[in-house]
C-alpha cells in the first residue's frame, strides 16, 4: 500500500480509488509515509482530508437503507413461504436455505460497485439455473446427490458473490484477497448485531412475561425466523460505511488463533497416530477428520489474507506456515483414506465429491504454502501469495458447479 501511494501521489483518480478499496489500509499507511512525501501540494491535501474526517458512525445514505429493507422484506416472505403455501419445511428449507443470505449481499456488491448488467448478468444467472435446479430434483430425503447438491449450493453461491464483490469482469486479486479479509470484519459485526439481539429478545420476551403473555411462538416464529436472514447484510453496510469499525478486531482474531490452532493440530494428530483410531474403516472418524481439515482451512484462509498486509509480523508468518504443513498432513490423511475406501468398496456420490474436494484443498495448501515460504526468505513478494490465495477460488466454484449439477445426473439421483 505505501509503495502504491508513493507512485500514484501525481494521480487523483488513482489515489482516490486506492482509498476506496480500503481505507483503513490507506489511512495507516499514509500517515506513516506522510514525513516522505509531505512536500507534495496533494499529500498535504490528503494529510488534512484524512485528519479531519469525523469519529461518528457512518450510516450511508437513504438508497443502502433502501436496498437493505427491499432485501428485509424479501428475506422476511422467504422465509415464510413454506408456511404460505403449505410446503413441507424438511422439503423447503435445505434446498433454499443458500439463497435466503448471500443474494441480498451479491446484489449490494453490485450495488455499490456499479457494475453493468454485461457483469452481473453470469453470477444472477447462475443463482436462478441454481434455484430452479435444486428444487426440481426428486423428493428423495435419503439420495446422497441431493444432500451433496444442498451441501455444495452455499459455496457456490457464496463465490457469485465474492465475483460481484471484486468487481466481475473487472476482478483483481487484490478485490479477491480484499473480500476474504471482509469476512473477518462481517462475522465480528454479526456476533455484535446477534449480541445486541440477543439481549433485546430476552428483555422483550420476559416483560411480557410479567403480564402474563407467553409471546415465545410467535416470536421466534415469525419475528426471529425473518428478520434473522438480514442480519448479514445489515452488518454488511455497517461494515462497508465504517471501514476502521472493526477492522482492528479480526486481525487480533486471527493472531491469537492461528498459533492456538497449530498446537492443537499438532497435539491432535500425535494422540491420534498412538490411540488407535482408524480413518480408513471409521466413516464417522473420517467424517470428523475432514470436518477438522475444513475448519483448518478457513482459518488459515482468512489469517493469511491478514498477513498479506504490509504490518502482518513475522512471527505471524512464521505460525501460519506452520499450520499450512500440519493441514498438509491433515489433508494427505484424508485423502489417503478416501482412496482407500475408493478401491475397497467402490465409488458412491459422496466418496468421489469429498476426493475432489481435498484433492483441490491439498494442491490449494502446498501452492500457498511455498507462496509463504518464498515470503518469509524473501524471495516472494505479498502479492505473490495473494494470488495463491485467490487462484483457486475459480476452481472450487467450478467443482462445486460440478457436484451441484452433474452429480444427480450422473448417479440417477440416488
């Protein structure tokens, strides 16, 4: 960021949208650049722009607060509809539940960026197959390929959005990296805003209490159930308006887990070579194995997203290399027992998808590892390892596109 500033100094529009891409960044790494190139007629500008800009919460303007009660609105009859129209919830709820968050988010993306329909038009498009898709497939509550669909739709959904986030067509690693690090900041926000809703129900439900009116059904019911969905986006705007809000949290978050995390792996896979367990003919075992390996991966995605910035420590660096071998292991584990299983008892729907998932995991993790290696000796640069980051993101959408549409066809949806 700094070496960025210094060579778009003579360049307005470039210097305003590297601020808007993120201006927590931007602001720190001014100010301590500020005493290099304060002679500057538009550092001087930008010095006192950035001083004087207000500690007040920003709550966006009237078309956000718009957008965001059209999605409540809409969320709020999604939720409702099985009731609406008599539709069974067990039938209902796991095929549609990916489409009750992320599209009101996806839309605010492109929203905000300004994006044309030309690049918008792919990701809506394939939210819509998506939907119609999902529920024409039989009512069958025992077919694996539906349970795999309903598992792969989220992620799929999930990366239209980060698409939209990052600017379509238009999409750099530096967006994508930046979307990822959005996360940090858009779960802190959500724990507050459930915080703080928490509390209110509690007090609203007991004071009714006290005048005898039991208001628990309806409440949840109808109340939670849908205003809960917009919680996200809600959290979204606050996060998008008031970049420096949260922005410090996560990156602590990230700190503190990451070497707490790296020790219990590597505690846990040394209880587990000596306790007997067997991954390779205990489906539960390696169930939660992969549920394990799943979780690593998620941290050590968004903490490396962190230690892409240019004040991320080294010893931070050092924990999160670490951790990408012991996942490594983790993986190859997996991965060897899902082979195993493979050739002894043949191939089902959910053995080939989870072979393809921690195939794409492992090649993920060995490419970011090396990124990180060449990192800490100096011979990779950050943005190097935000590409390793970013580069298979298009791959997990495709796989999951894979699982999501070809799978029941394939497998004559059992």
């Amino acid at each position: 960021m700094k070496n960025q500033i210094k060579e778009n100094i003579h360049h307005a529009a470039s210097l305003e949208q590297l601020y808007r891409s993120n201006p927590s960044a931007f602001k720190r790494a001014f100010h301590e650049i500020y005493p290099e190139i304060q002679s500057e007629l538009s550092a001087q500008i930008w010095s006192e722009r950035l001083r004087s800009q207000s500690d007040e919460i920003s709550w966006g303007t009237r078309k956000d607060w718009t957008y965001v009660g059209f999605v409540a609105v809409f969320a709020a009859l999604f939720m409702q509809l099985p009731d609406l129209l008599s539709i069974s919830h067990d039938f209902y709820f796991p095929r549609n539940i990916a489409f009750i968050v992320m599209p009101g988010l996806a839309g605010y993306f492109a929203f905000k960026q300004g994006l044309t329909w030309q690049n918008a038009i792919v990701p809506f498009g394939v939210l819509v197959v998506s939907i119609v898709f999902v529920n024409l497939l039989p009512n069958n509550p025992s077919s694996d390929t539906l349970l795999l669909t309903c598992l792969h739709l989220p992620i799929l959904v999930w990366l239209m959005a980060g698409y939209l986030y990052s600017g379509g067509k238009q999409s750099t690693p530096a967006k994508q990296i930046d979307f990822l690090r959005f996360h940090g900041d858009l779960l802190v926000m959500c724990a507050v805003i459930m915080l703080a809703g928490g509390l209110f129900t509690a007090l609203t439900i007991n004071l009714f209490n006290l005048i005898g009116i039991k208001i628990e059904d309806f409440y949840f019911r109808y109340l939670i159930l849908s205003v809960f969905p917009t919680v996200p986006l809600l959290a979204t705007v606050l996060v998008q308006q008031n970049p420096t809000l949260v922005s410090k949290i996560s990156p602590v978050i990230a700190r503190i887990f990451t070497p707490l995390v790296s020790l219990m792996l590597l505690i846990f896979l040394g209880v587990f070579t000596f306790n007997g367990k067997d991954p390779y003919n205990d489906r539960e075992f390696l169930v939660i194995f992969n549920g394990i390996l799943l979780g690593v991966m998620a941290l050590l995605l968004f903490s490396v997203s962190e230690a892409t910035q240019e004040n991320a420590s080294q010893f931070h660096r050092v924990t999160l290399v670490i951790l990408a071998f012991l996942a490594i292991i983790n993986n190859c584990v997996a991965l060897s027992a899902i082979t195993f299983r493979l050739m002894e008892m043949g191939i089902t729907p959910n053995r080939l998808a989870v072979l393809g998932s921690n195939v794409m995991v492992l090649l993920n993790l060995i490419f970011v590892t090396i990124q990180l290696l060449g990192l800490l000796n100096g011979q990779k640069s950050l943005k190097d390892v935000e590409k390793s980051m970013t580069r298979f993101l298009p791959y997990y959408a495709f796989w999951a596109a894979i699982v999501i549409f070809v799978f029941p066809l394939i497998f004559s949806f059992q």
